[in-house]
C-alpha cells in the first residue's frame, strides 16, 4: 500500500513539474516574440524619424511618375479619425501625390467629404466623365471616395446592363449563337454605370485588417498592396519609404 501511495506522488510529481516546464517555456516563447516586435517597433520609428527629418538621402528623390493613381483604404473603425485622414492627405501633397482614391467599406469618409474638401483647399473631386484629362492636371490634388457599395452593386448593374444589350442584340438578330461577354465588354460595362475608374498603382492600408477589404477587385489587378498598420499611429517617414519602395520596383506584367 505504501509502495502504491509512493508512486501515486511520484506521478503527481512529475505531472507538476512538467505542467511548470510547459508553462515556463510558453513565457519565454512569449517574451521572446514579444521583444522581438518591440524591437522591430522602435527600429521602425527610429527609421522613420531619420527618413522625416531628410538624414537618408536615398528618400529624398521620389520618382512619382511611376505613381499616377494611389489609393488609402481605411478600417470602418478608424474612418471616423478624419482628422487624421485630413493630415494623411496633407502629408500626400507635400509629396507631390496628385491623384489619391480613399475608400472604406462603411461609406464613412464619403459623409465625411465636404469636411475633407474643406481643409484641402487645393483639392478637387474626381469626376468620371473626365477621367483621361484629370490624370493629367498636376496643378490639383484629385480625390476620389468610394465605398463597399461601389463593388458589388455596380457589378450588379453592368451584369444587368450586358443583359439587357444581349436581349435587344439576340431579338433583333437573325443569329442565335449566345454571345461571349470579355473582359473589355465588363469595363465598357462598369464605366458605364459610373464605376470604371482608373486602376490605382499603389494601395495603402491602413488598419487591423490586412486585406483590400472590399476595394472594387476589377481596379485592383495589377496594383501593389503595402500594410501600413494604425491610422492613430501613421508616421510621414513610413508614407515616404512605402512610395519610395515601389517606385524602386520593376513591375512585369503578363501578356
């Protein structure tokens, strides 16, 4: 009996110690990840900092002619900062960004629009019908907003639209093949229900989330996607290394 008694500790024992093993070596997993990223935190500020201040000369040559049309997508929570939202733009102009799409899911920063346009007051909206002369103006910052409900439902109503050209064609054609809808027809479509616009070269998002998060797909093709983290804790030297990054980047596109 005593020798099963013993044996019954020894069990215990061993059990403790190894829940505590277990528990020890999960702390210093999580001290260890979590120095890492605190390290990592302060590397990036200090780099922001020598990037803002114009002490990396390297940032300073900024070849914005790679970067035609930029977009900010902003987290639903963080849309409502629209001061912050007006000093990100702020920021964008004293760059040298002329042409800026802002989106967030909530339509936020649309209701928030007059409030923006009143701050930037060398800032115009984009407008669609002249969207070819517009990308050319370099003396105005051109903004465009857009919000969840620019995605699904204007592909809806191109969808709708090359239906109803298909009924008429098909009626009033003696040819009852069924016609193949492409790419182009579906551009011709969505700029025709006001929803084309240009595609962006760079995206930017700013938020928890690390995804588009509901950016119309079809003017996303071949656009770069950088995280840019908070837009509480936004630094003007990570905006500079962001553009600066990809218009160092050579593109290749497929054929």
């Amino acid at each position: 009996m005593n020798i099963r008694e013993e044996m019954q500790k020894a069990n215990r024992l061993i059990a403790q110690i190894g829940n505590f093993g277990l528990q020890l070596l999960w702390f210093i997993l999580h001290l260890s990840v979590s120095t890492w990223y605190f390290l990592l935190e302060i590397a990036h500020v200090v780099e922001s900092y020598f990037i803002s201040s114009g002490l990396m000369k390297s940032y300073k040559a900024l070849n914005l002619g790679k970067l035609r049309y930029l977009a900010i997508v902003v987290g639903s929570e963080e849309a409502y900062q629209t001061s912050k939202v007006i000093e990100l733009l702020q920021w964008l102009e004293a760059i040298g960004v002329k042409h800026v799409c802002l989106y967030d899911m909530e339509g936020v920063l649309k209701r928030s629009k007059e409030a923006i346009l009143e701050k930037m007051s060398n800032t115009t909206v984009f407008q669609e019908a002249d969207e070819n002369d517009k990308l050319l103006d370099q003396k105005h910052m051109m903004l465009e907003f857009v919000s969840f409900s620019d995605g699904k439902e204007a592909v809806a109503k191109a969808a709708n639209l090359l239906f109803a050209k298909y009924l008429t064609s098909n009626n009033s054609s003696e040819d009852q093949e069924g016609e193949i809808f492409t790419e182009p027809h579906m551009t011709e479509a969505l700029r025709a229900v006001g929803s084309g616009g240009p595609e962006p070269d760079l995206l930017l998002v700013y938020g928890p989330a690390r995804c588009h998060q509901g950016f119309p797909a079809w003017r996303i093709r071949y656009t770069e996607i950088v995280h840019m983290g908070s837009l509480k804790s936004m630094r003007y030297g990570s905006l500079i290394k962001a553009i600066y990054k990809f218009t160092m980047v050579r593109q290749n596109y497929g054929k």
